[in-house]
C-alpha cells in the first residue's frame, strides 16, 4: 500500500518501542530523553495530554488531514482520543 494511501504513516518502521512504569520508577523523567531518537508515534500508545500530533503523522498526512477536518468537521466535533486542529 502506498504510504500517502491512508492517515496512518510510519508503514515502514522496523520496530515499535513502549515503556511502562509507574511514578516511582522515574520512566516519565527518562522518556523524554529517548523521544528525539525516535521517529514518529502511534496515538493510541502516547500518555501524554494533548498528544502530539505533530509527532503521529508525516507533514504531508497531517496536512490532508486537517484539509479534510476543514471540509468535514470544522467545529471539532469529532475530537475524542485526539484532536486534530483544523486550523493547524
């Protein structure tokens, strides 16, 4: 499949790395080191609130996406999980 066929972009990756700690064993303290070696995230795995869409899809993806939440949906009526903004 082509890798601007769908939203999801990061089709070529090798591997997905995820972590789980809790307060105590200091990984939200040491996960931001990692973050800058990686490329891209799967939304449904990032804890952090607002998640980073910017981090989810590839520009090209991202852009489509917000032309098509300007089309659809530009109130955000469908921003459960994650929003995307319109506006950019």
């Amino acid at each position: 499949m082509p890798a601007d066929a769908t939203a999801y972009g990061w089709r070529e990756a090798g591997f997905s790395v995820s972590a789980f700690g809790s307060v105590r064993s200091g990984l939200d303290e040491r996960w931001p080191r990692l973050v800058p070696f990686f490329e891209g995230m799967y939304l449904s795995f990032e804890s952090t609130m607002p998640p980073p869409v910017e981090r989810a899809f590839p520009p090209a993806h991202l852009r489509r996406l917000r032309e098509l939440k300007r089309r659809y949906d530009p109130t955000g009526l469908f921003r459960d999980n994650f929003f995307i903004d319109p506006a950019g």
